[in-house]
C-alpha cells in the first residue's frame, strides 16, 4: 500500500484537470454558455429548441422600451385598468403615476407584469400592446432570432410565445453590450421607486445569485440578468457572471433547479476557458512591413481595444489551438508613421470564422527613411528649380509676343518700329 502512495499523488493533479473538462451537470431542459464579448458557445445542450421562456421575456421588453422610449424616461406614466388586470400584477394599481424608467426598474427587478403593459401603452402611438408586441418581434427580426417569437410583454404563458436557449443569448449579448441602463438595472438587488399616490414601492430582486461569486472561482460574481417562471415553463434563469472584465452569459429553460444548473454552467466556463488576449495599446499581434521607413522596414501592430478570445486551457497549454490574427491594413503602409496612429483592422479567427475584431494601430513610430529625406529635399529643390524655369520661359514667350503686337501695329501706322532703332 506505501507504494500506491507516491502513485496516486501524481494521479491527483490528472484526476482533477479530467474534472474540470467534464460537462457541466445541468438538468435543465435547454441550456446553453456564451461568452459576452464575441458570442462564442462554450457548451450548450437543446440550445435550439422551441420553449416558453416565461418573464426572461422581458429582456427583449426593456431593449424596446429603450429603443422607442430612451429620450423620455423622466416622462411620467400613468398605469391604466388593463395593466392592472394583468395576472400576477402586484407593485402597481391603476392611477398610479411613475415614470417610465421606475417602470423599466419594475420589469426587470421585480418582474412587474403591468409594467411592460404600462410602458407599451405609453409608447406606442396607437397605446395597445399589440402595437408594441410587434415592435419586439421586428426587433428579434434584426437580430437573426429565428427560434423566437413573442405575443406579449411579459411572458405569461400564451400559445406562439416563444424562444430558445441560443436565441435568449443572443438577445442577452446585444442587451448587454449595447444598453448600459439595462446592464445596470439587472444587477440591482434592492431599490425603491415612487408611484404616487401609492408612496415608496420596494423592489426586490429575485435573482438571489446575484452578488454572488461563482463557487470556486474567486474574485467572480454573479452581475444579472433575469428570472423567469410560469407553470408550463418552469423555473427559468438568463444569467451573467463576470471575471476579472471577463463576462459569460448563461440560459438554463425548464429547470428542477436553475439556481444550481446555473452554478454549475458557470462554473465549467470559468474553470475549462480562460481569456487570452491576442493584441492590446502595448502587445502586438503583428509585424507589419513599411515602405521608406528609417532602420526598421516593419511596425509591430497591437490593437486600439483588447482583442482577446476565451480559450480552452487544455488547447492552449497545448500550443493556442486553432485561433489565427489576421492584419487588414486600411491602406498601403508607407513611413512616416506615427504611434499609435490608426492602420487597419486586427481579428480573431477561429476555424476560419471571424470572432472578434478591434482596429490596429502601431506601437512605434515609424520615420521616414534618412535617404528618402534627402531625396525629397532635392526633389523639392528640383522642383522649385523647374518651376522658376517654366515661369521664366512663359514670361519670356509672353514678352516675345507682346513686341511682334507692337511691330505689326506701327507698321500698320507706318511708323518706324520703336524696338528698332536703326529706323528713327
């Protein structure tokens, strides 16, 4: 048995690197893990299967409300009877009075049903939801959501209400990297916001993973997005967590238990990826080369934003996988150059699909070489040169043609020519 000893303690590093590339154990029925910054799945399972998605509606909701509403969040609203009568209402009562970005707070802190239908009324010019409804499918429209189709605001239960775990990312991804209020919004446990006359309303989020870090991965945490649930679509989770910048995007439809699938979602991205960052304002990527440049014929290329892509640690250890950064330059490169100066476009491809892309710039400046100075400064001198000449010759021609005027005119007179004095 002392033998096995020193045997096994080598097999434990093995056992548990084996471990953290296992699949995550989700029992979710669809479920799916993107990273935020350039969309890459980094698992899935059914992520493209039709489901109701409950109140995880609500994130394409808000982006419209943004998008038809984002220059009038300070308007107030006034909750009329319909919003009221919705199921599940409980913030909110007819006559009640907020603004609208109470109402965005409501929907995505609170799930406030007649929030959505309060805020859809407001906006659109006909104030019925169908309108609005309609606003939302034209929006997953642009956004390529082909798995997905909404018949209201809120996400209770209706036939044709639907989306999938992919689609859901998608539409997660674009909320929050386009809508900072959104990002904001869905990372608040606990506020109030004022309905008059109804006074102070708390709203408690019921994301309880929120603020949390993800278990095992220190320095985590749990930063939104939106809860979900109506009988016939069980418990549903939208969830983001972030890693030092780095941010992932779970889905988890139809779970016995979202809290832990989301957990375990998390926490397989974070310990089987890492980020690596390819080009920065001081790592370059790239050397490019450089017509007429002094000493060096080549600038190395970085790029204006971090360009990075999550990587399997394995892959990586094993020599950077199949990802590959490709220089585009904006123009043909020629000295002088300065640093930092705009030259290109660097990407990320992976498998020959283009992740992620930032514009390239140079990390040192590039002067224009000692020879080609010199040849320009005798340019330039040539050229003055040359052009002292050409106007030299039509000041010449012109005074040439201005005396054989003068000849013909006297002559005409019959006058002797004054420019010759052998006829005075």
């Amino acid at each position: 048995m002392s033998r096995l000893v020193p045997v096994l303690l080598l097999l434990i590093p093995i056992l548990l690197s084996a471990g953290e590339n296992l699949a995550p154990l989700v029992s979710a029925k669809a479920a799916i893990l993107m990273d935020r910054q350039t969309g890459l799945v980094l698992w899935e399972k059914n992520a493209d299967w039709r489901l109701p998605m409950a109140s995880t509606t609500k994130i394409m909701t808000a982006m419209v409300i943004l998008d038809h509403g984002g220059d009038r969040l300070d308007e107030t609203v006034t909750v009329s009877q319909r919003a009221d009568d919705v199921e599940g209402s409980s913030l909110f009562g007819a006559g009640d009075t907020l603004t609208l970005r109470d109402l965005l707070k409501g929907a995505l802190i609170r799930s406030s049903n007649e929030a959505t239908i309060a805020a859809a009324e407001y906006l659109t010019p006909t104030h019925t939801v169908a309108e609005f409804v309609g606003w939302m499918n034209d929006k997953a429209g642009e956004l390529g959501l082909t798995r997905t189709r909404f018949v209201n605001t809120h996400g209770l239960y209706e036939e044709g209400h639907y989306s999938s775990a992919r689609d859901l990312a998608v539409m997660t991804r674009h909320a929050l990297s386009r809508y900072p209020l959104i990002r904001e919004i869905s990372k608040v446990r606990f506020t109030q916001v004022e309905a008059l006359p109804r006074g102070m309303v708390n709203l408690e989020n019921r994301n309880k993973l929120l603020g949390q870090a993800v278990p095992n991965i220190p320095g985590s945490i749990f930063d939104g997005v939106k809860t979900g649930y109506v009988r016939l679509s069980g418990p549903c989770l939208v969830s983001s967590a972030t890693l030092n910048g780095w941010q992932l995007i779970g889905v988890v439809l139809n779970s016995p238990d979202m809290w832990l699938d989301t957990k375990a979602l998390l926490h397989y991205g974070f310990t089987r990826y890492e980020w690596h960052t390819y080009a920065g304002d001081d790592t370059a990527a790239y050397e490019a080369p450089v017509a007429f440049g002094a000493a060096r014929r080549a600038v190395p290329v970085g790029a204006k934003t971090p360009l990075g892509v999550p990587v399997m640690k394995l892959q990586f250890r094993g020599g950077g996988g199949d990802d590959e950064v490709r220089f585009t330059p904006a123009r043909a490169l020629r000295a002088p150059i300065a640093r930092g100066e705009e030259i290109g476009t660097l990407s990320v491809y992976r498998d020959g699909r283009a992740l992620i892309a930032a514009p390239a710039v140079a990390l040192r400046a590039v002067p224009v070489a000692g020879w080609l100075r010199a040849l320009r400064v005798i340019g330039y001198a040539l050229g003055a040169l040359l052009l002292l000449v050409i106007v030299g010759k039509l000041y010449g021609t012109r005074a040439k043609t201005a005396r054989r005027r003068r000849r013909k005119l006297a002559a005409q007179r019959g006058e002797a020519d004054p420019g010759r004095p052998g006829d005075r």
